[in-house]
C-alpha cells in the first residue's frame, strides 16, 4: 500500500516492502535502484537500514576540504623533443628504421636514428 498525501490525493512518493529474507531485499535493491520508471521518475530503493543513516545526515552543509592540486607526470613527455622534430617509423621487407623529421626547415631526408641493429643480432623481428 502507498502512502496518500490527503491534500493532494497524491501518492507520497516512495513506499514501503517487504520480503522474506534479507538477500531477496538486498537482490531487489540491485535489480531496481536506479531503473527508470517513466519518463519522469527513476527509482531509488534503499534497505530499511539505511534510512538510520539518512535520519543521522548532517543538516548543514559542510565544505569538504579539497587537497592541493597536484599535476599528474605528462605521460606522454617520449613524444616530446626540445627541437620541435618528428619522429617517424618506416617499415620495409623485415626492417624497421626510425628517423627523426626536422621540422619544415628539413632539406631531404629524415635522419635515421635507429635501424633495428639491436633486433637483428638478437634475431627478433618486429612485426
């Protein structure tokens, strides 16, 4: 049964359920909290257990306190050079070469940095 706002005539905007055990309360709320009703509305379920919680909350607001802003490490400071170049990757046949790209101001080609050596001693192939 729903509680009635006498004036109004309308519901009072939650109710109250019962069920057999805890878990079938505690599936129920999993299932529906957060599930949309209509258009309009949404369901919050709460266990009864809760509402001790919600009754105990703070009537004032209290500011959080907010921890000085720390900024995270540039995860991506390897694609940065103080030069302002490019580096690219060219593959042909089994070779990898990466060069460096200087820029408009470059005249030809890139300059190779790496040619793979290292891999093909080793017999690794990029792929």
């Amino acid at each position: 049964r729903l509680p009635f706002d006498e004036k109004s005539g309308k519901t009072a905007g939650f109710c109250f359920i019962s069920f057999k055990t805890a878990e079938e309360a505690k599936q129920a709320v999993k299932m529906v909290d957060g599930k949309q009703f209509d258009k309009n509305h949404t369901f919050a379920v709460n266990l009864y257990s809760d509402l001790e919680k919600y009754l105990s909350w703070p009537q004032e607001y209290v500011e959080p306190e907010i921890p000085e802003f720390v900024p995270p490490p540039n995860l991506r400071s390897w694609l940065l050079d103080d030069a302002g170049r490019d580096q690219y990757v060219i593959r042909h046949n089994q070779n990898t070469e990466i060069c460096w790209c200087e820029g408009i101001h470059m005249k030809g080609e890139g300059k190779l940095v790496y040619d793979g050596e290292r891999e093909r001693r080793s017999g690794k192939i990029w792929c």
